[in-house]
C-alpha cells in the first residue's frame, strides 16, 4: 500500500482506478468461450471445466446423494449459523414487500402495479479462492420469499475434489435450490444464459464474481438474459478520522483484500497519524493471514489516501462510489446522511464490513467498480418485475380519448388515435340508441 498525502483533486481520478486486464482482450476471450457454449452445449462447458478448474466431469448436476455426503460434512455449529444468518436475511427481505394502492387518476380512469415473480432466475455462487455459501443465502432467500418458480445455480468445482464444497452444498439444499450444477466462470454464465442439454435457460442471472464473470454477464444482458448488476471484484473503503481503532480499521480492510487479488480496498482519512499506524497494522495483520498472499497483492491495489477535510472526504468518497462503505468517524451519523453513491454502508467502529457479508440481514450482492452511482445492491424487488394495469370505463374513456386523440394526432400515429375515436363513436351511438 501507498499513502497519498493531500492529492489535488485532478489528481483523484487516477486514485479512484480499479485494478483491471486489458478490456478488449477480455471482453474478445469472454465472448469466444460464450459463443462455444451456445454452439455446443454441455460439450463445451465440459471441455472449459477441464481447461480452467482441472477437472473431468461426466454428470454437470449435482446429484441427491452428493447433496446428502456434503450435509454430513458440514459441522452443526455452521449450520445453526447458516439457519440464523437466513432468518435474519428473510425477516429484512421479506419487509421489503410494498403494495401500491390502485388509483383513480381521472373519473373511470383507474391503474394499478402489481408485483411478479421472475418465473426462473440463475445464481452464480463463486468457489475459485473461497467457498462463498453466504452467497447462497443472499440470492437463494429473496429468490424464494419472490417466489420465483425455478432457481438454477451454478459454482465451480473443487480441483481436488471434483465436487462443488459441502457448505455451498448444504446451503442451497438448505434454501430450497433443486437444480445445482458444477460450473464455474464465462461458462456457467453462458449455460444459464442461452441453456445447455442439462442446464436450464435462465431470464435473469444474479451474483458476483472476478472480472471474467463479471465481463460475460454485460455480454450476455446485451442480448435477452437480464442481470442483476455489474458485481465484479470486492471493495472496501473506510472512511475515518482520529478515533478510529488502528486494528479495527487495518482488519475491515484486509477482509476485502483477501477476496481475490484483484480485490481493491482505500482508506480515506484526514488524519496523517492515523493513515501511518494503519498502514503499519495492516501489513502486521496480513502476514498472520492464511489467505496473506492473495491479501499482499491486493494490497498493491490499494491506496491510503489523506485528504484535508471532511468536505473533501465525502467528494472523494461519493466520486468513488465504494461497494462497501465503513464509516469510523465520531460524526459517522452526519457523515451518513451526505453519501450518496455507495452499495452498503456500515456505521460505526462496531460495525464491520462482515457483519453485512453473513448475518445482519442486508444483502451482500452489491455493484463494484463505481457502479453505485446508478445500480442499488440486490433486494427483493431484483426477483420480481412490476406489471402495471389499467380500467377505463365509458366515464374514463370520455374523460382521456379526446386528449389521447389529440396526442397521438400530433405524432403522426393515427392508427393509436384510430383505435380511440372508433371507440368514442361507438359510445356516441349507443347514447343516441337509447344503450
């Protein structure tokens, strides 16, 4: 890590680069293995399994009886853990339910939204560094409280094992997920995006992953399989100030930095003192690690940067747009109330990043890469799609078609006023019928 001390502000947009490959040459190796997996089905998913992960599969579903070897597996204190954290997700999820009143906008003129359910949505659960099963709970939980009627998910295989981790296992048993498949990376996208002989198509893809995944989700919602956000690789900003604890802070940074070399963590301090001493912690905390190498990469990501007052800390940190956000200042609650572009944001010195990423309750599943700016993390409301209604009675249609008639006449659409003014002389002559 590098400390940057009182950086002019034409020297922020640099500051605020994420680590990432060369795009064209990423976006034209995604696309070719996308475009192999449509042509080729499972022959192809198998063939990329065995190139990335190493492995040899003949069945891609995962079977009854893994699922059940993996729940002997997992030890009970997860489990409990598993089914709290859950309960916690779906009590916060299932709050987030709204149901608007239908409304009389004129005299007979009546409309209404009501809430769907996506019928069959894919959830992609990384495994390439970490068994993520708190992913499951975070898209499997809201994807069944919506209702949605098939859920497909797919994660990456062991290289020793040739199987996808017991946790993850046990987990989406656990939620409710019947159709798991061991696949990892462009190809697991690809599967569930244009389907495969064994894997079902998707109308949505949800989950984060490296910046390959993440790439082959943009290329495929150009097309006709929705996404839920770009979520590539993890980020982290603390923003504090002198009363921040050195361990704590130095901690909630390396708990991103450990995600994944390219992960990408900042601290934004105006304090110089306080911008040393944690740079000094985090890199004694970090050989402690076991994941300490990939965390020491990250690092070379990353930056300290000490800016001269709270005005230009919350301009840096809402130009940033951090998918995580921990704020460790002794006026966090006013500081709170001014950001504006952020995934998550923790408040506080007793609320770190990882209570957010388990068992608070909100979801973890959250845009990257300054996304924040216009895309919200998942909630309920990304597996279900509104559908609105309307009622027009003989009253409504007196009241609007002659505002529509000179509406559509104005645009040149005279089939749309057509449609209109039949229906107005059809009234016109029922009246005059005595109807």
């Amino acid at each position: 890590m590098k400390i940057y001390r009182y950086p002019d502000r034409a020297e922020w947009p640099s500051l605020m680069q994420r680590p990432s490959n060369d795009r064209s040459a990423l976006f034209s190796t995604v696309s070719a293995v996308l475009d192999d997996v449509r042509l080729h089905g499972d022959e192809a998913v198998r063939r990329y399994t065995l190139q990335f992960d190493q492995t040899s599969l003949d069945a891609l579903q995962v079977t009854p009886e893994e699922i059940a070897a993996a729940d002997r597996l997992v030890p009970e204190s997860l489990k409990q853990a598993v089914t709290l954290a859950a309960d916690n997700i779906r009590t916060f999820h299932e709050a987030q339910r709204t149901t608007l009143p239908a409304v009389e906008t004129r005299p007979g003129v009546k409309c209404w939204q009501k809430a769907l359910p996506i019928d069959r949505v894919g959830l992609y659960i990384p495994g390439g560094t970490a068994p993520l099963f708190s992913t499951v709970l975070m898209l499997a939980v809201p994807a069944r409280l919506a209702g949605c009627r098939e859920i497909v998910l797919c994660s990456p295989v062991d290289r020793q094992t040739g199987q996808i981790h017991p946790a993850v296992l046990y987990t989406a048993n656990y939620c409710g997920v019947r159709k798991i498949f061991k696949i990892g990376g462009v190809q697991a996208v690809g599967a569930m995006a244009y389907g495969t002989e064994s894997v079902p198509r998707v109308y949505k893809i949800f989950g984060p992953g490296n910046q390959y995944v993440m790439a082959a989700k943009q290329l495929v919602s150009m097309e006709d399989t929705a996404i839920d956000m770009p979520a590539g690789p993890s980020e982290v900003e603390v923003l504090a100030d002198d009363s921040a604890s050195v361990p704590f802070v130095a901690a909630d940074l390396l708990s991103q930095a450990e995600h994944g070399p390219d992960s990408q963590v900042l601290l934004v301090t105006d304090s110089t003192a306080l911008a040393q001493a944690v740079m000094d912690e985090t890199l004694s905390q970090c050989e402690a690690l076991p994941r300490h190498e990939i965390a020491a990469k990250s690092l070379d990501n990353s930056r300290i940067i000490v800016l001269k007052n709270r005005q230009d800390m919350m301009d840096f940190t809402n130009e940033y747009a951090p998918e995580h956000l921990i704020i460790s200042t002794r006026d966090y609650q006013e500081l709170a109330a001014q950001v504006r572009n952020a995934g998550s944001v923790f408040l506080g010195n007793y609320a770190p990043e990882s209570a957010g990423d388990y068992a608070s309750g909100t979801n973890h599943t959250l845009p990257t890469k300054g996304y924040a700016k216009a895309y919200s993390g998942v909630s309920l409301d990304s597996f279900l799609k509104k559908t609105t209604f309307q009622e027009l009675t003989q009253e409504g249609l007196r009241h609007l078609g002659p505002v529509i008639e000179v509406m559509a006449a104005n645009e040149q659409l005279f089939a749309h006023k057509n449609a209109v003014t039949l229906r107005l002389a059809s009234l016109k002559d029922n009246t005059e019928n005595g109807k």
